[in-house]
C-alpha cells in the first residue's frame, strides 16, 4: 500500500490570552499554563507542527488583538465547505455549481439546502448520523446579521460564547481596500 507523505507546512494554531497585563516584558503565568496545557493536549491527540498566537494584556471584548487576527487570517470559508460537504459522509452532490447554459461559462451557486445528494456512493470518512449531527447544529445558528457580500460564513457563529456575560460572539469581515 503506497503512503501519502504528510503536508509538514500544515499548523495547529495555540490561542492563549490574558486581558490584563502583568506589567513586565516577560510572559505572565497563565500565559505559561495555558501553552503548557495546550501543548500538552495537542500532543496527546496527535496535533502536529504546533504554532502559539499569544495576546498578553488584551481585552476579550473585541477583536482587536493582533495575534487573534493573525490566526483569523486562515481561510475558515475553506472549514465551512468541509462542514457542509456531504462526501465526508459517503455521498455525493451533484451539480454543486452548474454552468446557466450550455454555451455559458458562468456558473450559478445552489445554496447546500437546495441541492441533490446521492446517498452511499463511497466509503465514508464519518458515520452519516455524525454528519446529520453536524448539519443540524450549523442550521441552528443564530442568522447571519446583515448582508455579506464576500459570501463568509464564520463557523463558530453563535457557538462561541463570552466567558463574562454568556452572549454568542459575533465575527466582523471588513475589506481592507488600499488605494494609492
């Protein structure tokens, strides 16, 4: 059986924060304990090729923290297709993204709800009542506020909760249009 080599320049992203700053250039404790308690854990589950993002000293309340926004950089509409492709469950889709004509090159999107799936066309990566599971928990999100014309779709909307007054986190996409 022939092996796949392993994608080393693949990360597991670390987020510590601490909203108030000890007041010293060195790292402060918790800081410390949360790295320790991460790196252990991923090293128990068989997370490779770990990276830190640390905020020390800024607020939770906002995103304005660089290291947050570093790590938010990743493409996270990639983790959503994931969620929301059913060939991890064994099926297909078909005509995710059918062209409008036959002489047309342009292509028309079919929201996920809409489109047709052929059940059981492969070995499944994840059991379909998993699967079920996962749709059923991202159809039970809070509506998206607002119009995104960028088609962004934050998976952790509405799951990720404040530790101070338990409201569901909201994600702003800004675009960052430079002109010159």
């Amino acid at each position: 059986m022939k092996r796949a080599k392993l994608n080393n320049d693949k990360i597991t992203a670390l987020y510590c924060r601490l909203s108030k700053d000890n007041g010293t250039n060195n790292e402060s404790m918790s800081i410390g304990t949360q790295k320790t308690m991460l790196k252990e854990y991923a090293k128990r589950n068989g997370f490779l090729n770990c990276q830190f993002y640390i905020d020390d000293g800024y607020s939770g309340t906002n995103y304005d923290r660089p290291a947050f926004q570093q790590m938010y950089d990743w493409d996270t509409a990639y983790v959503s297709k994931i969620l929301h492709d059913p060939v991890y469950a064994g099926n297909l889709t078909v005509a995710e993204r059918p062209t409008k004509t036959m002489c047309s090159k342009k292509r028309q999107y079919i929201p996920y709800a809409e489109r047709e799936i052929i059940y059981g066309t492969h070995e499944p990566i994840i059991e379909q009542n998993r699967w079920d599971n996962v749709q059923k928990i991202l159809q039970s999100r809070p509506p998206v506020i607002g119009e995104s014309s960028s088609g962004y779709d934050n998976i952790f909307r509405g799951i990720i909760k404040c530790a101070d007054c338990g409201s569901a986190m909201l994600a702003k996409v800004e675009q960052n249009c430079q002109q010159g």
